[in-house]
C-alpha cells in the first residue's frame, strides 16, 4: 500500500445549526464562499490542486492515455441541421476544435459556408456559443454565448448575408428558449432581473420573466410580455408555433415537467393572452400545430405520456386523443410533413413510430441498430427531417427521413479511428433490494477473455425524470479499448419507465436510487464480470451524489468512487443559483420528514470518521454556477479530515469551467487522461506504456 497523501490543512469552523432538534454541524461552511470573492478558497482550491497534480504525475501510462484520447477524438462530428427555407444550419467541429462551429449551406447540397467560430471568442476558448435559433426566413441567426461554463447567456444576432453580428445584444438570459416572430423582425427569450456583482454565480435565480426582442433596438427597449411578481419562484419560458400564429408561455415550480400553459394572440398587436392548462399538474410538449389546433405530448391520464390535440378555437380548449399511452415510455413527438413522428424508449432504447395525424400507425423508422435517438423536427407541409443515432460503440451519426416516403438517408456518418464491431453491448436486468427489475447496459471489447472478473467502471444517474441511455463517448471507449468494462445501470428516478419509475426514485423514496445502484454493483460480482477490488463507480451532477451516498453506504462494494460536479450538502443546496428548482426530486431542506431523509443519505454529513474507503476523486469546476463548487469542496475537505485508510482521496478542480456544457475539447481529454490513470491504479487495469 502507497504511503499516505499529506493533504493542505483545511480550517474547521464550528457552525453547529439545529434543525428540528438534530445539532447540524458544519465546518468547512466558508468553502461555500465564491472563489471571485475570497482569496481563503482562493488559497485552498490552489493547494488542494497542487497536491492533486503532484499525485497524477506520478501515475503510470497517464500520457499514453491523453495520446490515445486525442486520437480517438479527432473525428469529424456534425449536429442536427435546422431546415429554413432552402437554407441548412448546423454545427461541425472537425475533430480537435475546442468548440464546434455553425455552418450553413443553400440547399441540401450546397457548399458550406462558416457563419460563427467561438474559437475566436477567448485565448483559452473556454467562450462557447450556447443556443442558436435561425429567423423563419434563415436571414439572421440568434445565439448565447456562454463564457466560461456559466449558466449565463448573452445573445447576439448574426446577420447570414452580411456575416456581420449586430450590435443588439441581451444579457442576463438564463434557462431560455429563443423564439422568433413571424418575418424574423425579433425573438422571444426569458430573462432573470441582473444580479448584484457579489451574487452573479450564487444568488438564487428568481423573478424569470418572458420578454420580446425587435431587431435593431436596445436591450432596455424589450418588451416584457410575461411575469409572474406574485410568484417570483416560477420559470416563465416561451414558445411560438411553427405557423407563428400563437405563442405558448409555459411556468413551473421547479425541474418538474409540471406546467400552467398560457396561450398568446400573436395576430393582435399587444399578443393578449389567456390561460388554456391550470394547475401544476402534468407534463405539455409542443408537437406541433395546425391553425387552432395544437398537438401536445402530456401525461395527462398517462404515465408513460401519450399524443393529444388540443382545440384552442373556443373559450374552454377541448382535448382529443390521437395516440394513447403505450408500455414504452414517449419521449416526444414532432408534426412532419403529414405526418406525427414520435420517439418512444423500450427498456432504455429508442424506436421511432410514425402516425398520420389522425393517430394510425403507418411505419417505424429503420434505424441503423440498437441505441438513442434526436432530432425529428420539423414543420406541417414539408416531409423533410433529420435526427441522430449513436450506440456505445457507434459515435453520433446525421440521418435525413423523408416522412411522407419512409426514406432514409445518411447525412453525415463519422469516419472513426476505431472498428465499432470490436465491442459488444449486452443488456441485462437485476434485482435491486426490494425485488424490482432494473435494466443495466455492460460493454466492453469482444475478445475479452469470460474467464476472468475485468475492472469495472459502472455509471448511473437516478434522477429528475432524465433516461440515460446508449450514447457514445470517447473517452469511455478509451476504457474499454484498455480492457475494462463498461456498466450503465438505468436506475429508479429517471425517466426510462415514465412518472412511476422517476417518483420510485426521488424525495423520500430517493434511498431507492442508491439501492439500486449498490445491487447493480453486487450483480456485477455475482456474474463474475468483476470483483469490488475491481469496481469504479462514476456520476456527474444528482449522479455525484449517487456516488457520494453509495460510497458512504457500502465503501467495500468498490475500490474507486468518481463523483462529478454533484450535489453533497443536501441541508443547503436550496440557497445557491439554481438549486430551488431541485426540491421537485429532493425536497425542502426547511420540511421535517424531508429534512430527516436527506440528513440520513447526505454524503458531506456522512462521511464517517474512520474505516477503509475507496480510492476517491472528485472532480468539479470552481465557477460552476448550478451546482456551486462549494458542494464538492466541503466533502472533499470531509473525506481528508477523517481517518479513511491509506488509499487518496483527491479533489480536481477545474478553472474557467462550469457544470459541463461549453468545455473546450482539449480540458475533457485532459480530465478524462487523469481519470483513467487513477482508476486504472487502482482497478489493477493494465495501462499502456509510452514509447
């Protein structure tokens, strides 16, 4: 065994809080402090960084890796295009470029030409475009811009023609659609009242209100269109129908596909607007529309979701139901052509089915093999759409489907530096702690010998109603190239078996999600994939504190716990930025019964003093503004102080980065680099030896 890691000294304060009669302490409650503001945390993400590095310079192959990494990224990834008019609009990086960049092209064929380059935008191209939404005549393009991993969107307007970027420019957009007017004379956005300098990346966001954009003017002469003072808690966000005859301003309590649905007049000058859906009570998603009539994926009276059309013509909107639920959980839908396409999840899967808009099924669409799915936009009256495919092993291909034909045709199928048919996906179902069956995906390389348990990376989520299904990574590749496997368990929480499973996983039944990835862990050892001198456990965001609670709960089930940007003080994730929103899956901090369950599964308050754990990394980002790194500092700071046997139990903080979302392609092959070195050590996973 390695001799013990000197961790920095980390100051213990002595705030003790009582809570319904339980004495709360806290210690290292200055970590919370904003690392702009206080040259203390300053200090301590600098020394625990220090020690960290110091610590992965000294793991074998770690460069080999990174080498590795780069090759398998440089390959060439288009997006989705967005049809308007004869004009196509989509994103290509051409394998290495820290950020994709926008291109367009005059037809289906055309030339490209390049609209916007983000890589232009900064030194350490840590700017990235967020969002882009091209006007309805493909004239200008609107995009947020989002520096340094922020939540934070500005909004610029490029003019196509021109390639000129106007001087219209809206700040303070968080959480928002961009919608365009008819014609493209401006846009639909939401906004939050400007923060104080001091909060700008921990205040708590409320007051969110829709505003309009005319092309042309000032920010200060939008025109709020929507808001909700009385309620200041409520997201209000905003969307136009295809025809552009009626906006759909949607408000929610929370993360909760929960909405009050209002309908504005976009025909009559001041858009007057009338309340058509009630109550916070089940999920509206636009489909599509037709004049007065307005398709909707809901979970009205259907669990798993189902398609209706909603007649908005009259005082009182009335339903009909086009597509009744279904076993498989829908995902969503879009009008095409004549033609309703919706994507529905069997068993964490995707299938497309095709209906004509009466709700007959007419075709499925013939997708190149078992994985995930996007994409289907598109409008009433032209057939035309394209969605995307990836697998494990199969990186994110562009399809285009003819609707009205049933026709598909590759778009843009990525030329890789690897054979996909290497690697074998098996999906396998286990039995977690109460007997209820969980689906669990395990990948690795084809030639690997059964015989022998193989170190193991399993990953879940089990959160806010998200299905986490086949995609494909390459730095999860580069694991599996190695020799390891890979598990991904589709736990309670999520959305993979609609509302029943997602509540079977959150607020006080959440220690469901945390069974039910310790039982995905023991399947593995049962089945002699692996041994829990070979198990890593991985997840980012709800799924750091899986990590964390899992770890707490059952240290000798794994020898590595991975916990990325995630939730770990479950008493205060409330106070900070976004967190107010969480309470839909893990209720109010301020509440008994709630309180009481989330002390009992916190992973900063449990952490105990002493026993052998796991080898431990967490990583986070010290600017990430929707789960404050504050998160991840205290429990780091908690697993150091306590006496938790000989293996490290290290912090990576990332600088000039956010929750994950605009990270330039160079910092995630280094992350990824130093992950797998680490877990590689202490997996026994054979790394390669450098040249």
């Amino acid at each position: 065994m390695e001799t013990p890691l000197a961790y920095p000294e980390t100051e213990r304060g002595d705030v003790v809080e009582e809570q319904f009669g339980v004495a709360v302490t806290d210690p290292y409650r200055w970590l919370e402090n904003d690392v702009r503001n206080d040259q203390n945390v300053r200090d301590w993400v600098t020394a625990q960084n220090a020690v960290t590095d110091a610590y992965l310079e000294t793991l074998p192959g770690r460069d080999t890796i990174a080498a590795r990494l780069t090759e398998l990224w440089n390959y060439e990834r288009i997006g989705i295009p967005v049809k308007r008019g004869d004009r196509y609009f989509y994103t290509r990086n051409d394998g290495l470029q820290n950020q994709s960049v926008l291109y367009m092209r005059e037809g289906l064929d055309g030339e490209p030409r390049l609209l916007i380059d983000p890589n232009e935008w900064s030194d350490d191209d840590a700017t990235a475009m967020a969002q882009w939404v091209p006007s309805p005549d493909g004239r200008y393009i609107a995009y947020g811009v989002q520096d340094g991993g922020t939540d934070w969107r500005t909004i610029r307007v490029l003019d196509v023609e021109s390639g000129e970027t106007l001087p219209d420019t809206v700040e303070w957009a968080k959480f928002t659609n961009i919608s365009w007017a008819e014609g493209g004379a401006g846009f639909f956005y939401s906004r939050f009242p400007a923060p104080d300098a001091e909060g700008e990346f921990q205040s708590l966001n409320t007051n969110q209100a829709v505003y309009y954009h005319a092309i042309g003017t000032e920010q200060s002469a939008d025109r709020l269109v929507f808001a909700t003072p009385d309620r200041p808690q409520l997201n209000n966000f905003a969307e136009v129908t295809d025809d552009k005859r009626w906006l759909l301003i949607y408000s929610s309590e929370g993360t909760d596909a929960r909405y009050e649905v209002t309908l504005g007049d976009l025909t009559q000058d001041d858009i007057p607007t009338r309340t058509i859906v009630t109550g916070f009570d089940y999920n509206w998603d636009l489909a599509g529309s037709n004049g007065d009539q307005l398709y909707f994926v809901t979970n009205n009276d259907a669990p798993r979701e189902r398609i209706v059309r909603m007649d908005v013509s009259g005082d009182t909107p009335t339903l009909t139901e086009i597509v009744p639920e279904d076993e498989a959980t829908l995902e969503g839908a879009s009008l095409v052509g004549d033609r309703l396409i919706a994507n529905y999840l069997v068993d964490a899967r995707n299938e497309a089915r095709v209906f004509d808009r009466d709700g007959n099924r007419v075709a499925t669409v013939e997708l190149p093999g078992i994985g995930s799915t996007g994409g289907f936009s598109g409008e009433l009256g032209d057939p035309e759409t394209f969605f995307s495919f990836t697998s494990f092993a199969t990186p994110t291909a562009i399809y285009r489907y003819d609707s009205a034909t049933g026709e598909v045709s590759p778009f843009a199928v990525p030329d890789v530096p690897f054979n996909s048919e290497d690697y074998t996906v098996a999906q396998r179902f286990y039995i977690s702690r109460d007997g209820t069956r969980v689906p669990m995906f395990i990948v690795h390389r084809a030639d690997l010998d059964h015989s022998e348990p193989r170190p193991t990376l399993l990953y879940g989520y089990g959160g806010f109603n998200i299905s986490i299904t086949p995609g494909f990574s390459p730095g999860r590749l580069q694991w599996m190239e190695m020799g390891g496997v890979f598990a991904l368990a589709n736990l309670r929480g999520g959305g993979e078996y609609g509302a029943e499973w997602h509540d079977a996983g959150r607020l006080l039944n959440k220690q469901n999600v945390f069974d039910d990835m310790i039982a995905a862990g023991e399947y593995l050892i049962a089945e002699g994939i692996t041994t829990a001198d070979q198990l890593a456990v991985q997840g980012r965001s709800n799924g750091g504190t899986l990590v964390g609670a899992v770890v707490n709960q059952r240290p000798d089930l794994f020898a590595v716990g991975l916990p990325a940007v995630g939730v770990m003080d479950m008493l205060r994730f409330d106070r900070f930025t976004a967190g107010r929103y969480w309470v839909d899956d893990y209720g109010y901090p301020n509440r008994e019964p709630d309180f009481r369950n989330l002390l009992a599964y916190s992973p900063y308050h449990n952490v105990p003093d002493s026993g052998d754990f796991p080898a431990i990394m967490v990583t986070t980002a010290d600017t990430d503004d929707r789960v404050v790194p504050g998160h991840s500092f205290k429990y780091a700071a908690a697993l150091q102080h306590a006496d938790l046997g000989d293996r490290p139990h290290l912090i990576r903080i990332e600088t000039r980065a956010g929750h994950g979302s605009g990270r330039p392609t160079s910092q995630l092959i280094a992350e990824y680099a130093d992950l797998w070195a680490f877990t590689a050590r202490w997996t026994g996973l054979d790394v390669p030896e450098g040249e």
